[in-house]
C-alpha cells in the first residue's frame, strides 16, 4: 500500500462533514442510548453493554493494529509516528477490551451498535493509513512543542476520561440500572467529566499529530458528545431537584 493524499484529503473532509450532521441531528435530540432511549425498559433490539461496547469499538483498536503489522517493509522510523500510532492504539486497547469488562451499562440499541461500528472501522483506517503510510515527521519531531504539549493534553485528557468512566461506575451496584447525581473529580464542575476528558484526549492528539485527520476526528468527538453533555446535564436537572447549581455541562465555569 501507499500514500495518496487525496484519499487522506476526502476521507478527513467526510469525517468533517459527518460532525456537522451529528451536531444537527443531535443538538435538539440525543443519540438514543442510555439515560436518552425513548423507552428505558424496551428489551428487543439491543445488545448487553458489555458485548456491544466490545465490538463497536474493536475496529478502531484492530484496524490501525493490522495496517502496522502488514506495513511492509515495516515502519521503524521517526519515533514520532509509531509512538503516534501507538498513543490512539492505546486509547482504543482501553476502550475495547478494559472500559467493556467493566461497564455496568444498559444493553445497547443494535442499529447503533452497527452504525458505531461503521463509523469505528472508517475512523481507524483513516488514522491508521495516515500515520503508518502518509504522515512524514522530522526525526526531533519528540522534542517539537506542538509533540510536547499535544501528548500532555492527551495524557491528561484519557486520565479525567477514565476517572470520570469510574467514578459513574461505581455509582451503581452490579446488576442496577437507575441514575443517581455523579459526584467528585471533574464531576464537581461539569455532568460530562468523562466527555470533556475524551473531547481534551483527542484535540490533544491533534496537536501532538498536527494532522488533518486527526483534527477532523477531535472535532467529530466534539460534535457527537458535545451535545450529549449538554442533554445528561439538562437531565439531571429535570430530574434531581437537589442537583449542584454551580456545576456546568461540558466545560467548568463556562458552560
Ligand atoms: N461510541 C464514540 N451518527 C459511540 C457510540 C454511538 O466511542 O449514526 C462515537 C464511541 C455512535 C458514535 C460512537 C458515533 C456516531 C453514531 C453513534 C450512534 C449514532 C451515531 C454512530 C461510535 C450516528 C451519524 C448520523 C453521524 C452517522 O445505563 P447507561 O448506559 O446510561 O449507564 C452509563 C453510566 N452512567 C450512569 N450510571 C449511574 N448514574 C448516572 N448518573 C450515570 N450516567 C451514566 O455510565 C454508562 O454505563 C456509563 C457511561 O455513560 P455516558 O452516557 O456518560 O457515556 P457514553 O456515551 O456511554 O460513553 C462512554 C464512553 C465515554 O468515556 C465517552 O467519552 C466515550 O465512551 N465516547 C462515547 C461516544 C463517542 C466517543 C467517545 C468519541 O466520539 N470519541
């Protein structure tokens, strides 16, 4: 396989375009699953969360994985892109086979679980194409500000995400299903801690990439669970009447 940048090109321009879709369909309703299904106790259809969360996002963690087992002759240089590709291997080895194991989630609606799939094996064949096959970095690529800062966001990013991923999962025993008012870490400040964290994690990925389609996956995470922190916060405050005042929605004291 090689690079054909136009490929890059229209493949990151999709991705762009299928943000604003997510962002103006999802704005006004939520994606249906968890605390917004339409009705909580429907059973046909869905999937156990742990299964579903398993499979939809397997693609993202395997298809990058494959495209860098298969790369021949192998890539070893610069450090800068395999510590790259290895940074969103990593996020997706947590999110497929440690986040599922643990999830105390509602079973999942099988029309998604599809459409997440989809969306997971096309993001991870453009992430994983561009770094393994197209991205070109200088060998002080380590050392450049944009590497340094980009890699702190992102560190930071997946530890408020994986804080706040726990901090909802304990807030149930094993085998509940009902909602209760998060509390501690970034929750204190914001209802979508584990999504701001995600949201700081993938623009941190951006920068330290300082690629297109990187930044169009930082901007689709913004579009997808953006308005989804938006719609738990106004959940919990239609529903708990004793909800932190103070607390924002996404991003602390701001909004
Ligand atoms: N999966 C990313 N669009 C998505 C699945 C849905 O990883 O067709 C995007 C991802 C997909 C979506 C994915 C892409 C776009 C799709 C969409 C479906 C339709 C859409 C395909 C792939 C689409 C177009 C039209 C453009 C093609 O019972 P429960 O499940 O609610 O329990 C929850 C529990 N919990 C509580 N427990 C007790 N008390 C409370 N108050 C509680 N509040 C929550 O905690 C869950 O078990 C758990 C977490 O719940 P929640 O709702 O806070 O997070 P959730 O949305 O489930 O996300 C889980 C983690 C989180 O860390 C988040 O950051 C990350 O996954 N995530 C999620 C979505 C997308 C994404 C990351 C990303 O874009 N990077």
């Amino acid at each position: 396989m090689q690079c054909f940048p136009s490929l890059v090109l229209a493949l990151s321009s999709l991705l762009g375009a299928l943000a604003l879709l997510q962002l103006s369909l999802y704005l006004r309703v939520p994606s249906r699953y968890g605390k917004h299904e339409e009705r909580l106790c429907r059973p046909r259809g869905r999937v156990p969360a742990r299964c579903a969360w398993f499979l939809q996002e397997l693609p993202s963690f395997l298809v990058p994985a494959l495209l860098l087992a298969l790369r021949s002759p192998p890539r070893l240089e610069p450090l800068g892109c395999r510590l790259l590709c290895c940074l969103f291997c990593w996020h997706y080895f947590y999110r497929t086979f440690i986040y599922p194991f643990f999830t105390r989630g509602r079973p999942f609606p099988l029309q998604l679980l599809f459409f997440g799939t989809l969306f997971c094996i096309y993001n991870g064949f453009l992430q994983g194409y561009y770094l393994i096959y197209c991205a070109e970095y200088p060998n002080d690529w380590c050392t450049d500000i944009r590497f340094t800062s980009g890699l702190l966001l992102f560190l930071l990013g997946m530890g408020i995400n994986i804080h706040s991923d726990l901090l909802l999962r304990q807030l149930r025993k094993p085998g509940e299903v009902t909602y209760k008012i998060p509390q501690g870490g970034l929750f204190t400040y914001v209802s979508g801690a584990n999504y701001f964290g995600e949201i700081v994690e993938w623009f941190g990925f951006a920068i330290a990439t300082w690629s297109l389609p990187a930044f169009a996956f930082a901007f689709f995470t913004l579009c997808c669970i953006g308005p989804r922190a938006y719609h738990h916060h106004r959940y919990y405050l239609k529903t708990f009447t004793d909800y932190p005042k103070s607390r924002k929605a996404l991003i602390p004291f701001v909004f």
